[in-house]
C-alpha cells in the first residue's frame, strides 16, 4: 500500500513538473512593458537629463526605497559609455550598473528638425533574464513643438532558461515600479529646470585661478534701463581706476560684473576690475587678499508687528572688512580674491540684453547635466571681453562680447560640445541686429526684457587683456 501511494505521489509530481515545463516552453521567450507621459519641456532638455544619469539619484525609486544607498559614476560624464553602479544593503534594492548604450541622434542634432530622439540604458541587476534594457522614446509634441511625449520601456530576453520565463509573471513588479516612480520623478526633476531653449550655447568648462580684483557693490532700478546701467557701471570703473591708482597697482583686465540679486524691479551687482597684486597697502599696512566669506543662511523675517529696529550697521574704516570678509579700501571700493574653481562658460555676441538670457540657459544646461551650482555663495558673472565698435553716427558696426560664466562643482573636464571639439564661434562682425536682441527663449513667458528695460552689463572703460588666458574660441551670436 505505502508503495502504490509513493507511486501515486511520483507520479503527480511528474505531472506538475511536466505541466510546469509545458507552461514555461509555450511563455514568451522575452518580456516588455512601457509607459507614457507628456512633459512641457523642450525635447534637449529631456534627452540630456537621461543621457549622462548624473541626476538618477533624484528620480530613481532605488534611492526612495533605501536613502543610504551608494552610487558611483565611471566612465564617460555623457552619453553613450556613461555608466552608474550602486550598492545597497535593502534586499530589494541590492546592486547593479546602468550603463548607456546608445543615444541619437547625437546631441548636436537634437535641436532643429528633429522630432524624435532615443536613448538606451543597459541593466545589470538582480532581475532574472538578459540583455535587460531601459529604452526612452522622446518625441516632440504641441502645436509649436513645445512639449515632449517621454515613452520609457523594460525589454529583457529570458531564452531556453524556463525558470527565468516564469519571471516575466513578475515583469509588473520590480521593473514596473521602477518605470512609474521613475517617470512621475523624472517630471520632477524636469520641472526645476528653466524654460529656456539652449540648443544655441556652445558652453565650456573653464577651470579659473583665484585672482585679486577692486570692487564696487551697486544697484539700479530695472525701469531705468541700459542708460542707468551704463552710468552706474561708469561711475563705479572711476572709482575703481581712481583707488588702483591711489593703492600704486595696475588694473589688468576688463570689467567684470558679479550678479547678486537680479529681481523683477531692482538689479544688484559687483563691478569689480582685476589686479595685478594680492597684497595691497592700506593705512600703511600690508594687507594680504582673501577669498569672500560666503553669506550667513538665510533666516526668516520675525513678525512684521513685533520685529524689533534692527541695529545700525557700524561704520566701516579702510583696512577693516566687510561682512563678506572683504577688505575695505577707500570709500565703496572692496578688495578681495576672485574667481578659483571649475565655471561653466558661455559667450553672447551681441547688445546686453542676450547676457540674462544666457545667464539662464547656463543654467538650464547645468540642471540637465548635472552640474551643481550656487548662485547665492557663488554668483555667477560676465566679463566684457570686447566692447562694441560703433560708427561716427553712433551706430553699432560690431557687437560686443560678453563671457558668461557659472561656477559649478561635481562636474567633468569638459562638457560634451567640449569634448566633441564643437568650437564656440567667434565675433561676427557682420551688421548687428536690432538693440533688443537676445537669444530665442523656449517660449514666450521666459523671453528676456527688451533693451530697454533689460539690466544686464554694458559697455564700460576697460583695457583689453583679461584676468586668465584668452579663450580658444567663442560662443553664439545671432545676428
């Protein structure tokens, strides 16, 4: 009797195990799953965030599901080669590399014509099955191109191996989840992205020196326009070359404007000139340059009704410093040690009103990439690296130029135009365009102010050289 059960039981575990086989053989031999959503995001904007993973960690469901998980980048900073690994203790996490497999068009060509673009990411993970990809499908969509349809799939392969087949009953678990947090996170992280279309910039990576520069901190009032830009700019150049000139240093470089606070009706910035000592003489003593001191966090304001006066700032006296930590020298003028790091550079040829709009799409182009800016600790700054040449008549014969920079961190040597050796045009001397030209924005709710209300750095006195070595080549100009 216990023979014939043990018969019975063998032989219904044979017909599971052949029902099994049965049901794994007549499985698909691969698995895929994709889902869809519509952004309002220029079509570069997004292929950039997905073809350097830089910003992964920010939309990825691995990072949700365990805070202390650990990401290494290797490999190309851009495109195809790109890679991230990760390390986790969450056992439904556990570790694994994404690696970029192909992206194209190439990112030159994204802008313009194209109206679709497709990057690949490989996986290698835990999931069962092989050749395990992550595809984006980008596509322009709107009545002026303006929105972007993101289609973002798995694929995996699982052969002959009927164990992996049985996975692909699983494929709406991990993989899935992984594609819809993705997704409405990657909307997220689009979202703190500025509106403005960057197809145009040409942007460098520039590794800048510390240098001593005189400034002047000042201000003026968006409706006064470029004139009150222009004299305030002025103004503070002459106190300037009246202080070098009093210290017994040399002015080597350009002017150069910090922006510090460019708000919808006042305009704060730095006019500062280069230096040719670090060590400088005030009240008969030798006075050693530092770098500023970065401001004290921000906190918030007490009740309007029960704010006490705040205390009057004390008087400062040449050779004392300010709250930044800069040395006061004679009256408004500052001296301290600028520049030092990594600064992302673009160029604008043409009137001042293009320099905001490359300001931000300097910007723009460091959030899709990647790159870490602090445009409080850090101000970002422009350097007239050539004024403009006009006729008897007052008329503009050729633009000037303005480099445009951002200091970044967490950034690689080059950006991808860099690495690509995409030069950055030179000046066009060729007849200017209107006053009020500035690069094309996204779309009509981040366009620049025109010329006339637009503060952004103009023409000033200034010699020619620059305070670090000329650039190579230079970045768009419309005209």
């Amino acid at each position: 009797m216990m023979r014939v059960r043990v018969l019975e039981f063998l032989a219904a575990c044979a017909i599971v195990v052949g029902v099994g086989v049965l049901a794994a053989v007549v499985m698909p031999g691969s698995g895929h799953i994709e889902r869809s959503l519509v952004v309002g995001k220029d079509m570069r904007q997004v292929y950039d965030v997905v073809a350097n993973l830089r910003r992964l960690p920010e939309f990825s469901v691995m990072t949700s599901r365990d805070p202390q998980i650990k990401y290494t980048w290797s490999g190309k900073a851009y495109g195809p080669g790109a890679e991230v690994s990760w390390a986790s203790g969450d056992p439904t996490v556990g570790n694994g590399s994404l690696t970029i497999d192909s992206a194209t068009p190439d990112f030159s060509k994204v802008d313009g014509t194209a109206k679709d673009a497709h990057v690949v990411w490989d996986i290698e993970n835990g999931w069962k099955g092989y050749d395990k990809t992550f595809t984006f499908d980008l596509e322009r969509q709107g009545s002026r191109n303006q929105l972007t349809n993101i289609t973002w799939s798995y694929d995996v392969k699982y052969g002959w191996n009927l164990v992996n087949r049985f996975a692909n009953l699983y494929i709406h678990g991990d993989p899935d989840s992984f594609i819809e947090f993705g997704l409405n996170s990657l909307q997220n992280v689009l979202a703190s992205v500025p509106n403005v279309n960057y197809g145009d910039l040409i942007p460098y990576i520039r590794q800048t020196e510390p240098a001593p520069v005189l400034l002047v901190s000042t201000s003026i009032q968006r409706k006064d326009g470029i004139d009150g830009l222009n004299d305030a700019i002025g103004k503070a150049v002459t106190q300037i070359l009246t202080t070098a000139k009093k210290l017994g240093v040399n002015v080597t470089g350009p002017r150069i404007v910090f922006t510090t606070n460019y708000g919808d009706t006042t305009y704060s910035f730095d006019v500062a000139m280069p230096i040719d000592s670090s060590s400088i003489n005030v009240n008969g003593q030798a006075q050693q340059l530092t770098p500023p001191t970065p401001p004290a966090a921000n906190t918030l304001p007490a009740d309007a009704g029960t704010a006490a006066a705040p205390a009057a700032p004390a008087a400062l006296n040449p050779g004392d410093h300010d709250s930044l930590g800069r040395l006061v020298v004679d009256g408004d003028v500052r001296a301290t040690l600028a520049f030092g790091g990594a600064a992302l550079e673009g160029v604008w040829n043409g009137t001042a009103a293009g320099v905001p709009q490359t300001r931000d799409e300097l910007k723009a182009y460091a959030l899709t990439h990647g790159y870490k800016f602090d445009d409080v600790v850090n101000r970002s700054y422009d350097i007239l690296a050539k004024p403009d040449v006009k006729d008897a008549q007052g008329n503009i014969t050729s633009y000037a130029e303005y480099d445009v920079y951002l200091p970044i961190t967490n950034a690689p040597d080059q950006t991808p135009e860099q690495a690509a050796g995409i030069k950055q045009p030179t000046l066009d001397v060729a007849a200017p365009a209107s006053s009020g030209s500035a690069p094309a924005p996204a779309d009509a709710g981040s366009a620049p102010a025109p010329a006339s209300t637009a503060a952004a750095p103009a023409a000033a006195p200034a010699p020619a050289a620059k305070p670090e070595a000329k650039h190579p080549a230079k970045h768009h100009g419309k005209h």
